[in-house]
C-alpha cells in the first residue's frame, strides 16, 4: 500500500462526495418537473417525443400501470436487440462481416443489456457488427439506465406523497431520464475520453505488421505440437467513446471490446480511469441526496448515503490491503511497491493502473451494478475476489446501479425500520407512512428473489456435468466462479470472474433467466411498495418517532444489509473464496 | 378479583404451570403448529432427524448417540415454543373459569306486553326482552335500567367488592349479565342475544379463544417466514456445494444448522408475547375487544383526556378566604361556613373543612339559633342560611352581585379584582354576603392530580399530545392546562365539538385516544382509534369504544398506551435479538461441518468449541435454552421507559442487537465445556 494508493482513493471519495449534492439537485428538479438549464434545448425535443408517442404528458399512473409500462417497454427493447443480433450479418456498418449471433447467445445478450446487466457470454469485437454495438448495446445502456432512474424516482415518490393512488407516469419518467440525466452527460464524457485517447470510427479493423514477430506453438487435432511464426495483427476499431461514456454513467458496463475498460482503446489513461469511476457513482450517489430532497427529509438522504459511503470504503480497504499485500505463494518474487512498480499482486492488472486504481475499481463496478472492469477479477487474491462476489450478493445497495441501487437500498431500509422500528413502540414507520404486512411481504419477497435464484442455480450447476464443465479452476475457486457468475447476473452486475467458461447453453440461459429475475421479479415487488406506500396517510413526526436519521440509523442500516444480505451466503462463501484463501495462506493454489 | 388473585397466587401459579406443561405436549399437533411457521420448520427437522436416526440406527450407521441428542434438542426447542405459549395462555384461562361461573344459567323474570311476569332460563332472553330483577337476584343479561335504582355488586366482572348505584336514564344506567343486584328492584331492557353477551365476549378473550393475530403480528410473521425460507435454501443449497467440495453434510449437521439460522427465538415467542399483553390489559382490569386495539394504542399520537376526574380530582376544593377590608378574615370564615353547613356538595363541605382547619370553627350548635337553610337553586344559584336576623348568602359572582344590587349595593372595586385573579389562576370565584352586603370571597381551586404532570412529561418525551377537554372558560381552562402541563386544551367542549377535534386529528394522519361515559360520548368513542369506554358508563359507551375500563378510572389510558408500546417494543427487541444471535451459531456450525475435510477452517472456530458434534449440539442446545429463558421476559415484557424514540432505539439496540450478536458467543462456548465435561459430546 501506498500513500499515493490511499491518496488516490480518497481523492476519488472527496469527488463522489462533492458532487452527490449538485447531482441531487439536479435530479430532483428534472422529476419535479422545474425548470433547468438545458430546458431550452429538451424541452421541445421532449414535446415532439411525446406526441410523436402519443403520450399523455399529465396522466398518472397507479404502480400498477406503471409496472406493466416498464414491462412492455422491457420487453420491445428486448426483443429488438434480439432480432438486430439475429439478422447483422445482412445489415449496414459491419465491416469484418461478423455472421449473426446464435439463438441462445442473442437471448443471453438481449437479456443482459436489457436488465442492465451486461454480462457478456460472448468477446465483442469478434462478435458484434457495429450496428448491433451501437443501435442494439449502446441503445440498450441508456434504455435500461433510463428504466432504473425512472423505477427509482417513482419509488421515491411513492415514499413522499400522501394519500395517492399514483407515483407518476413511466413514459415521461423514462423520456425525462434518457434526455435530461443521460444524454447530456455522456455526450460530454464521450468527447473528454476522446481527448484521452478513446477511439470513435467505423473503420474496419487495422492491420498491423509486428515490430517483432512471435513465435507460438500450436497443438493441432492430432496431437503434434505445430510451431507458427505471427508477423501482424489486428487491431480493433469502432464507435467506442459513445459506447464507453454511457456504459460507465448508466452503470451497465459492457464492454466494447472483450478486455473492457481494461483496454487502451477503451480506458488509455489513469485519468480517463478516474473519470469513469466517478461517472459509476455519479447518479447512484446523487440518488440518495434526491431522495432526500423529494421526501423532504434531507437528512435521511445522507444517513442512507453514509451508510452505502461505509459499506464501500471497507470494500476498497480490504481490497486494496488483499492486493497490497501480493500472493504469498510467490515467495521468490519481489512484490515490494517501489519506484519502478506497483507491487502486490499485478497478474491480471494493467500496468498503467497498478494495485490502488486496480481494487478501486473492483470495488466501484461491483458496489454499483456496473460490471465494467479494469483487471481481471478471477485473478484476484481470494479475499480482494471475495469483495466483489460480497458487493453484488448484499444486493447491489452500495450506491448500486442508476436507479436500481436506490430502490434496492429502500428494501433494506424497509427491512430496518421494520425489524428495528418495534423497538421504540409504535407500528414501523418510515417517513411517517406505517409499514404494514403488504410491505413487508412484498420487501421480503424482493430479497427472496435474489438469494434463492443465486443459490439454486449455483447449487445445481456445481453438482450437475454441464455446470462443472465451464469451471476452468478445480476446487474453491471453481466454486467462486459459479458463484459469481449467478450472483453477477441476479445482481444485474454483468462483471465475470472470467474464468468460468459461460458460453454454453446451460449457462447462457440460465444466468438469462437468473437475469431477468433478478431485475424484474425484484422491481415488481418494490413497486407494489411504492404504490402502497404512496396511498397512505402520512403520520406527521414526532419525538415518539422511528429515526431514520443520523448515525444510529446508519448502523442500522449497514447491520441490517449485512446480516440479511449476507448471512444467507455465509456457508457458501466459506467453501469458496474463504477457503480458497486459507489454503493460498497454506501454499495451495488452484 | 385483584385481591382475591393476589392471595391465590402462588396456587394458580402451580396449576397454570402443570396444565402449561401438557399443554406444551398437546401443541406439538402439526395443525397447530402450522399456524406458526418457524416452529413448524422445526418440529419437520425433528421428524425428519428421528426417522433417519431410526433407519440409520438399523444399518449400524452414523453416530447415534449425537444423533438422538440432535433430536431430543430439536424436539425440546418446539417443546419451549409450546410451553412459552401455553404458560401465557394459562392465566387467562384460570380468570376464565371464574367468570364462567358467573355466567352460571339464571332465572329471568321477563315481562309480557301484557303486564305479567314469566320465568325463563337467561339463556332464552332475547335482545329486546324486558325483565325484572329484585334485590338478591342475578342480572340475567346486559341491557339497560329503564326505570328504577338498585345498588349493585359488580365484582364478578370488576373485582370491586363495593356495590355501585345503577339508574335508569342518563350515564350510571347499564347492567352487565352475571352481576347481583343488592337492593331494591328495576325494570331492565336486555341489549343482547345470548352468547354475544359482554361476559362471554370477556371469557372469550382472556381465554384467547378468540384471539386474532394483529396487524402487525401479521407483519412480523411474514417476515419471519420470509427469513426461514431463505435460510431454508441456504441450507438445503449448502448440501450440493459440500459435495462440489468432496465434504458431503449429515442430514443432522444440516437441520441443525437450519434450525439455528431460522429466527426460532422470536417465532417460538411471538405468541406468547401477543397474548401476555392482552393479559397485562387484563391484569390492569381493561377489557380491549380487539387486539388491535391494543397495538392502535402503542401508536397513539394525541391522548383526549377529559379534565374532571383525570387531570383533576373532579371536586374543586375551598383554599382561601379574601375578606373585604372592614371584614375580618374569620368573619368571612364563619359566615362561609354557616352559609355552607347544609350545602352537602364537595366544594359545600370543602368551605367547611377550610374554615374549620384555618380558624378552629368547629362543633357550632346550631339548633338554638333556629337557622333556616336556603339551598341551592338553580334560579338564584345562590345557597344561604337565615338566623338571627342576618341573611347569608354565598353563590356565583354575578349571582351575588345580582342579590346584593336588590339593596343598592355593589360589589367593592378589590373584590372585583380578586374574582378576576382566581378565575385566571384557574380557580373558581364564590362570594359571600351579609344582609346583602359583600364580605368576601372564597377561592376554590380544581387541585390536579399527584404526579400528573410528570407522567404528561413522559407522555410528551415519547411524542404523545396531551389534550384536555373541559366545560370550562377558556381561562379557566388555560390555567390548570397550565398547572397540569397538558400541551392543548378545548374548553367550552360540547360532544360534538370532541368528535370535530378527532376527526380533524385524524385527517392530519394522527391517531387519537379518549375516555368516555356518557351516551353523548358514544360516537367520539367510535370514531376514535381508541376509546375507553367505563364500565360505569352507559351501554351505548361500552358499545362504541374498543376498550372497557372495568375500574372506570380515565387516568388508566396513559397505562393502556404504555402496554401498547410495550408490547410492540417487546416483539421488536426479541426480533432483533434472534437475527443477531445468527452470526455466533454460524460461527460454531460451519467451521464444525467442514473443518473434518478442510482443517483449515477450523480458522473460523474462533470460540474454540472441542469438537464438531459439540460445536453443533452446542448450538442446538443455545437455540433452544434461549427460549427457556426468555419465556419471562416475553410474560413480562421489556420495561418500558418513557424516552423519546431515537433514545428508546439506541437503547434496545444496543442491549438486544449488540447483546443478541454477543450473547450466544459466551453462550454456545458454555454450553461446550458442560458438553465435555459431561462427556455428552
């Protein structure tokens, strides 16, 4: 560890900090519907969009309607990029003449990016034409960012109004979010990569001579080992800064190339790798200063945002200490950090980040949703391994992904106050609504949804030929990489341990339907809280209230994420990454 | 009843505890114990660990002896479960036993439409029906007196031996089936069929016969039903990665695990927690119809609470003479008294007192001097005597200053003053006058009840309103919500106005309580979220509220909300405590259930448990101890503290949260050396 790790850090927490107020604000008057600054461009975009659409810009809508909106939206988008990966081949803009996708990749695909997930089965650049990167992917990152904003403010509202039967209306919600949260943003963070190096082309692919030729050796079906002398190679080209920009700020992270922000093109510099990692958090910290802004309760804004602020600075603690430290199996290299490297444990890391910008983002991309990475997760020291795996299983409420990591955190927060609330003598309440069975059933089922889907498809795939055949590691990290792929794709994560071969059928449909699941069986829930929270009368506040302020709630809070989130995977991750770590401490690696 | 309870005691308390003890054993039927789903989780591991015992018992497999300790633990923790309900039950059930018998079919003597009487068994009454009851006979249903007086002893319902007056027309006119009338006869119109009579509502309840789940026990049980399924997958998942991992898991290390990990504390618990609040309203002598009631009253956000009899003693008392100038203060003294010798109200006898405790007037022979006794009228609203040629006169102000100007006089500028003063302090001015002239005036004060205030204090520390209706002025009124530290107050209050002030509560999201008595009450007892209905008051009042006070003392509604806080703090606590206890039994079962393939996690074994079938049973025993030795605290339920909420919470966090994280390590790591010192395990 480093001084300049820590600095690095802290300086990327400062910047959260900072603009989590400015972000709130914003937020906050574009779904109050007053006026900002860019209203003078939007605003007739957003007229003509509407009656294009036909879409009543006052009407309300119960949760209900709301939900079914949501769905029927999901599911066009879904199925659009289906057939888009489906027929590429015969469409415009693909260069390198990539075939069309197979079925049971398209649906995985079309799945990921619709759920913002953004697993990816599949290596892009040898994949996916330019028109399905752009129309189907990059179309899809702010579809599925503009759904979850949209979801999260509804739920806000549900907490806020009184005595209603609406929570506002999806269309504009979803119009609001994609050209007043999204657009301008990842406009000015596409042209700031570009100045650091991102590439923006439709050109085919590059081909370049070697400076040095390599010499490989290649077993061919026979058996003989074959040695081949390479000379050139191909470079990779496309509209990747739009993509990129957006794929970070909507939390999504999938990559246009296989490497993911890991590659030059996509992330050349440890600036360009700042920037990303505050356009992660950007609208997920903002979020919670909205929430408080809207319900009129700044201050629990901020107990909620101190307690997502904890639960990722431990991450990056433990993280970075895990990495700092270096593979102790490898007693006679030198992993002191010094002048001339990093230090710890570099396999699987770029050279230009290191060990502290490495971790850092582990943790960012896996506390929010976004799936973007850096390095190579499965080459993590077990325990930094197991930060990640721990950040999506909690149910991605560590500032999580735009939207969905808010509404994610108000079922904990429901949770809490329900458990907790008993204590001071009164029926739960939160925000002077009462929590009653309805609520607590539909928060119970939402945390139901995920655990048991992570856990049942794990369980079976470890146990069945088809699940043992992807796992590339034997023993306790095999187990971490099944385990992280399911808790990945029901956390609409879309990071991988990588090491886990995933483009098979088994794999590809049930981490789709582990997806689905895990956006949509979750949203439905919290949903049916907004709408019931949004009918209820508002008990006004008084000494004898429940505190959803300050620190207290805050331990609360994190307590709770912790031992409902956790608790659950406890045994499992004792026989994955826990183990895996003491035996690395013994001298077993796999 | 009280009394008699008290001198009981010890006996019920050893027959609740017998009938508790089969009853524990008659609750292991999987019909009843589906209706509390953890422990139905439970009680299925138990089975399914006794089967596989036997069977494995036959094959000469496994270890038996850890084994059938396993089960026994499992089947005792249900056991707990039951015991914890059937001892909250028990109670109830023995007072249930003494109002049956006082249910005991009676004679009634019903009335025809044509005048005459017939006998009738009090099971064939009807609503509707009108009987006779004389002295030294039973009501034979509950209805209304609607003509006659009778004193009436009430103690089978309220346990308070002294008779009480029942009358036709206004507030003191209902009779509750099974109560004995002592003297005289009355006319009663039956108000209900039978079967639904209040005495078979009251066995009914404290026998939790009919006791429902409240809303938020509702709440709470979905939530843990919610914990046990997914604590159920996590385990029943666990068996295939122990096989991915080459470490396949018993079916005892397994339900033993899941068994700790579901919240069994507070689901064994729940039920007994429910109905021992109900029983503590009980003890209180308050009927609550609904357990919902019971739980409104925990949320309670505004008290109404009538000023006479509750904030007030409910007779304002003489506590000071003011003499006019060419008037001594023991003339004015003596004259009060004279005037007030006949006046048998208590402020009548209070001038009395004050005059005999301040200037020794006492043991006056009056017969000599021939007084004549003026009484009070409504007309004059004055009372008086006439002896020896003086004409005394005490009444109103305005009264008095009416009587006096008759004869030209007025009344003096300081004693305007001190009426004006008295008023505004809250008191209530009387002057006193001589062959109408005015002498002076008596200040009688409404005295506020001991130790009314602190509790106003507390009340408002757990951010409860305190309101205080009167018929008094304004400022009157002012003055002793001053004195009494209600935060608002209504004076001048008429019915409806009290039913305007709840719904306007209400609408600003508020939950209300009041007390009430009178017919008039009856619709601002009903639109209130609680209403205390006395069990003095009339049937329309007992109707409307959801609550009876059977002692009809007002003040007991500040009880009532603190059991209602109290029991839901109680269910909070011992939910809080169970989720928390889960982190040490993880910390003892897995480490015991893999360390034998993978030494290494023995890492985890941080309390150092002997061995892995101790590590377990250890924990199985903990989990089912803690019920054991929390069934008192759920009997009794968690002091309540009057604290503000954020105090209240960092309190019981820190005792049941952190404690309940704590607890079970220091507990499981016990329970360990016993195990081996015993050589059990």
């Amino acid at each position: 560890m480093t001084g300049n790790g820590w600095f690095q850090i802290l300086l990327y927490f400062g910047v959260i900090l900072l603009i989590t107020k400015p972000m709130g604000v914003y937020l906050y008057r574009v779904f109050e519907r007053k006026s900002t600054w860019l209203d003078p461009v939007l605003r007739p975009i957003e007229r003509l969009i509407y009656r294009a659409c036909g879409i009543e810009e006052k009407k309300e809508m119960k949760w209900t309607e709301y939900g079914v909106a949501m769905l029927v939206f999901s599911a066009a988008s879904l199925l659009l990029l289906y057939l888009i990966e489906r027929v590429q081949l015969w469409l415009p803009w693909n260069p390198q003449k990539l075939a069309n996708v197979a079925p049971d990749l398209a649906w995985n695909t079309a799945v990921s990016f619709t759920t913002n997930t953004n697993w990816q089965s599949y290596t892009p650049e040898s994949t996916m034409s330019y028109l399905t990167q752009m129309a189907g992917l990059a179309y899809h990152n702010f579809a599925s960012a503009a759904v979850g904003i949209a979801l999260a403010v509804a739920v806000i509202r549900g907490v806020a109004r009184k005595e209603s039967s609406t929570i506002g209306n999806f269309w504009v919600d979803a119009t609001r979010a994609f050209l007043w949260a999204l657009l301008p943003f990842s406009l000015v963070g596409a042209l700031f990569l570009v100045s650091q190096g991102v590439v923006q082309n439709l050109h085919p692919y590059t081909n370049a001579s070697l400076l040095e030729s390599q010499v490989i050796e290649k077993q061919n079906p026979d058996g003989v080992v074959k040695k081949e002398t390479i000379t050139s190679q191909v470079i990779a080209q496309g509209p990747v800064a739009s993509q990129e920009a957006i794929k970070m700020y909507g939390t999504n992270g999938g990559g246009f190339f296989n490497a993911n922000s890991a590659h030059p093109f996509e992330n050349p510099t440890p600036l360009s790798n700042f920037f990303q990692m505050c356009l992660i958090f950007a609208i997920p910290s903002g979020l919670t200063y909205t929430l408080g802004r809207m319900t009129g309760s700044q201050r629990h804004g901020w107990a909620v945002w101190s307690a997502m602020a904890v639960l990722f600075l431990v991450g990056v603690v433990v993280a970075y200490s895990a990495e700092a430290r270096g593979n102790p199996l490898l007693a006679g290299v030198n992993s002191r950090a010094s002048d001339t490297q990093p230090g710890g444990n570099m396999e699987g890391k770029e050279v230009r980040f290191g060990i502290a910008d490495s971790a850092l983002f582990t943790t960012v991309t896996t506390d929010a949703s976004c799936g973007a990475v850096n390095n190579m997760h499965d080459s993590l020291t077990p325990i930094a391994g197991m930060v990640p795996l721990i950040n999506i299983m909690l149910g991605e409420v560590i500032f999580g992904g735009v939207g969905a990591g808010l509404y994610g955190a108000l079922v904990f927060v429901i949770l809490a106050v329900f458990i907790a609330g008993l204590m001071v003598g009164r029926t739960p309440e939160y925000l002077g609504k009462k929590i009653e069975s309805f609520d607590v059933k539909m928060a119970v089922l939402a945390i139901l949804i995920t655990s048991v889907t992570i856990l049942i498809f794990s369980a079976i795939a470890v146990v069945s030929k088809f699940g043992v055949a992807g796992i590339s590691n034997p023993g306790a990290h095999g187990l971490s990489q099944v385990l992280y792929a399911y808790t990945s794709s029901v956390g609409n994560n879309g990071s991988a341990f990588a090491g886990l071969n995933a483009n098979t059928l088994w794999y590809n449909t049930t981490l789709g339907v582990a997806m689905l699941l895990g956006r949509f069986f979750m949203i439905i829930p919290i949903l049916a809280i907004a709408g019931s929270l949004a009918a209820k009368k508002q008990v006004p506040e008084s000494l004898g209230t429940f505190p959803v302020t300050g620190p207290l709630f805050t331990v609360l809070l994190i307590s709770v994420v912790l031992i409902v989130g956790a608790l659950t995977f406890f045994p499992a991750l004792s026989l994955g990454p826990i183990l895996e770590h003491l035996l690395m401490n013994a001298g077993k690696a796999f | 009843m009280t009394t008699a309870q008290a001198k009981n005691a010890s006996i019920t308390d050893r027959k609740i505890l017998k009938t508790a003890i089969v009853d524990s054993f008659r609750k292991l039927d999987p019909r009843l114990q589906i209706k509390k789903p953890v422990m139905f989780v439970v009680e299925v591991g138990a089975v399914i660990t006794g089967v596989v015992l036997v069977l494995e018992a036959f094959q000469h497999k496994g270890n038996f002896w850890f084994g059938l300790q396993i089960t026994l633990w499992l089947w005792f923790t249900v056991l707990f479960a039951n015991f914890a309900e059937a001892m909250a039950e028990g109670r109830g059930k023995a007072q249930a036993e003494t109002l049956r018998k006082a249910r005991a079919e009676t004679q009634a003597r019903k009335l025809r439409p044509d005048g005459k009487t017939e006998l009738l068994p009090s099971s064939k009454l009807r609503s509707g029906d009108v009987v006779l009851v004389a002295a030294g006979e039973f009501v034979p249903g509950d209805g209304e007196v609607i003509e006659g007086v009778a004193s009436v002893d009430e103690s089978a319902i309220t346990g308070e031996s002294a008779p009480v007056i029942r009358e036709s027309g206004g507030d003191r006119s209902a009779v509750t089936g099974g109560t004995r009338v002592l003297s005289d006869e009355i006319k009663v119109r039956i108000t209900s069929n039978p079967g639904e009579t209040f005495l078979d509502r009251m066995i009914g309840l404290v026998e939790g016969a009919s006791r429902q789940k409240t809303p938020n026990e509702i709440a709470l049980n979905i939530l843990l039903a919610g914990l046990t399924i997914i604590f159920l997958l996590a385990v029943v998942t666990l068996q295939p990665f122990a096989i991915y991992s080459g470490s396949p898991q018993t079916v005892f290390a397994l339900v033993s695990l899941l068994v700790c990990l579901i919240p069994t504390t507070i689901g064994g618990l729940l039920s007994a927690i429910g109905i021992a609040g109900m029983d503590r309203l009980i003890q209180r002598n308050v009927i609550a119809m609904s357990g919902r009631a019971v739980e409104a009253a925990g949320d309670v956000d505004v008290l109404l609470l009538d000023k006479t009899g509750t904030i007030t003693l409910g007779n304002r008392e003489a506590t000071a003479f003011y003499a006019c100038p060419s008037i001594t203060e023991a003339e004015l003294a003596s004259a009060a008294q004279l005037a007030s010798f006949a006046d048998e109200t208590p402020e009548g006898r209070s001038i009395v007192v004050l005059a005999k405790e301040k200037y020794g007037l006492r043991g006056r022979e009056l017969a000599p001097h021939n007084p004549l006794f003026i009484p009070f009228s409504a007309q004059t609203r004055m009372s008086g005597v006439d002896m020896d040629g003086k004409e005394i006169r005490k009444g109103a102000p305005e009264a008095i200053a009416r009587y006096v100007a008759e004869k030209g006089q007025i009344v003096p500028e300081e004693m305007q003053q001190h009426i004006e003063r008295i008023a505004k302090s809250g008191g209530t001015p009387l002057l006193v006058a001589q062959n109408f002239r005015v002498m002076g005036a008596i200040e009688l004060t409404d005295i506020v009840k001991g130790g009314i205030r602190e509790r106003f204090d507390h009340l408002r520390a757990m951010g409860i309103r305190t309101m205080m209706i009167t018929g008094d002025n304004p400022l009157t009124a002012a003055a002793i919500a001053r004195q009494a530290g209600v935060d608002d107050f209504l004076a001048e209050a008429k019915p409806e106005d009290k039913m305007a002030l709840i719904r306007n509560e209400q609408a600003k999201g508020k939950l209300v309580a009041m007390t009430g008595d009178g017919t008039n009450d009856a619709p601002a007892l009903a639109q209130a979220d609680v209403g205390v209905a006395m069990n003095t008051g009339t049937q329309a009042a007992k109707e409307a509220g959801n609550m009876v006070d059977l002692d009809s003392n007002p003040t007991k509604l500040i009880e009532i909300v603190e059991i209602g806080k109290q029991l839901l703090i109680t269910r909070g606590s011992l939910t809080t405590f169970s989720v928390a206890n889960d982190v040490a039994k993880y910390f003892a079962i897995i480490p015991a259930m893999f360390a034998g393939t993978f030494p290494l996690l023995n890492t985890l074994n941080i309390m150092k448990l002997r061995t892995a079938d101790s590590a377990i049973l250890s924990a199985v025993i903990f989990n089912a101890l803690i019920i054991i030795a929390l069934i008192p605290l759920a009997l009794r339920g968690v002091k309540y503290r009057p604290l503000g909420a954020a105090a209240l919470l960092r309190r019981n966090l820190f005792i049941y949260g952190l404690g309940g994280v704590i607890a079970p390590f220091a507990g499981i790591k016990l329970i360990d050396i016993l195990l081996s010192w015993l050589h059990l395990a």
